[in-house]
C-alpha cells in the first residue's frame, strides 16, 4: 500500500501528531509513505495567469512543486491531508497548494485515478473551527473526485502536542482506531453528486465551441465524451 500525507504546516504540533498516529494504525508492515510539509514541499502563491487551467499544468511557473506532490498522490492508495485551524480556516500555505490543483477539478481536468482513491482530511483546533475545516480539506478532494473522504476533526484544548491531556489523547487514539478499522481503501464507488458533475461535464465539454479548448481535448482524449469513464 502506497499513502501520501500533504501537511499543512511545517512544525510537528498537535496536528502533525494525530496525522502520524493515523499514519501507524494505516500503514502495515510494507506501506510506503510520501510525506510532504508546506509550505516547504509546496509551489509559491498562485500567480493568477490562468495558465494551468486554458492551456497545460506543466506550464506553471511553480509546476515542479506541484507536479512532484500530484504524482506521489497519483501513486497512492490513501491521501491524508492534514492543517491546524488557523482563524477558523485551514493554513496559507495549504490553500495556495489547493489553488494549483484547481485545473483537475471535475469542471476541468480530472485525474482518472483519483476516483479509486480514498482520501482523510484531518485537523486539531484549540477550541473550535476544526471541524470546517476537514469540511473545507474533504471539499477540494471530492472535486478531484475522490469518492470518499474521512474527517477527523479533534478540539486539543492545546497550543502544543505537549499540552494535550491524556483524557484527549485517548479520545483521539479511540477514534483513529475506530476509523482504521472501517475503512475500505480502495473499496468505495464514486458518489451519486460526483456521477451527476461528470455526466454535467461531459455535456458541457460536448458543446462545439466550448470556450476551454484544453479541458475539452482532455475529455476527448479519455475517451469521456463516448462510452469511456473515469471509475470502474
Ligand atoms: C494563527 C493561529 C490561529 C488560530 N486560530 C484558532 C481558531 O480560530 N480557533 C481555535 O480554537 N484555535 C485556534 N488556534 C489554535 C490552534 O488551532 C490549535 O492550537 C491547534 O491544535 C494547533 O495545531 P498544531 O499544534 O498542529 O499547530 C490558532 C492558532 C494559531 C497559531
């Protein structure tokens, strides 16, 4: 089993720590495991050209960054990402990864391989906010089309791994565990809501003046705007 963990943030707090746990209880004995830390793994500000999105991804001024996490995440069984809630908001530096994977939208470029992916959005706060926050995280990965994503939101009461009681860490490490055990990497069908984008898409990319050339030789290319489809 292959796992891509994208962190949010560069310190090991709170939320580097419960990701690890999770990374524990997930990986057997032969899992390998990509681990990237933003923003230092990460592309610089999305500088708005549009480029990735009219014309090809590759020709982003920040691609290599970027590509190097898409190809390990292209790799992988399990994607967990991970962001402490900042502001009642995920970090910075993980939206403005977001922001360059916008062309592989199902409105625009999707990656086949994405719908036979199982994806974990994971977030500590202090106090509250930690929940949107997986919301926001599990979002972006179910418009990559990824067809199930787990949220593990967990208020620490901490400014700090070091500060969390012990009452809070069972807490956490029961639901890790209740959370590994029912999960079916690999096992999950896309989403009726996911379906309906697709098929929106396709018809979409089916128009003969569709005014996004790219996405639409994309589409062609694939095969979706006949019989072919991304899931099995
Ligand atoms: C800039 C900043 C903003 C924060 N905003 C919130 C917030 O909106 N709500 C909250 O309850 N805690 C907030 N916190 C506290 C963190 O969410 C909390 O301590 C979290 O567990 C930190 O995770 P870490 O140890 O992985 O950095 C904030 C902390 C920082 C540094």
């Amino acid at each position: 089993m292959e796992m891509t963990i994208i962190h949010g943030q560069g310190h090991l707090g709170s939320t580097y720590h419960v990701t690890d746990m999770l990374r524990e209880q997930l990986a057997g004995r032969d899992a390998t495991v990509h681990e990237f830390f933003l923003p230092k793994d990460g592309p610089d500000f999305c500088a708005g050209c549009f480029t990735c999105i009219t014309k090809d991804e590759n020709l982003c001024p920040h691609a290599d960054k970027t590509r190097r996490i898409v190809e390990s995440m292209m790799g992988s069984d399990i994607i967990i990402i991970d962001s402490p809630t900042y502001c009642m908001e995920m970090t910075g530096q993980l939206k403005v990864l977001f922001d360059h994977l916008g062309y592989m939208w199902m409105t625009h470029r999707p990656r086949k391989e994405m719908f036979a992916k199982t994806g974990i959005a994971v977030s500590t706060t202090a106090g509250a906010g930690a929940g949107k926050v997986t919301k926001s995280i599990a979002r972006q990965m179910f418009w990559w089309g990824i067809p199930k994503v787990h949220r593990l939101a967990f208020s620490v009461q901490a400014m700090g791994w070091n500060g969390v009681k012990d009452p809070v860490r069972e807490k956490i490490a029961r639901k890790i565990e209740s959370i590994s055990r029912k999960m079916k990497a690999g096992k999950y069908r896309p989403r009726i809501s996911q379906k309906f984008i697709f098929h929106m898409f396709r018809k979409i990319n089916q128009q003969p003046n569709h005014w996004n050339p790219a996405d639409k030789e994309y589409w062609e290319r694939n095969g979706w705007l006949g019989e072919a489809r991304p899931w099995k």
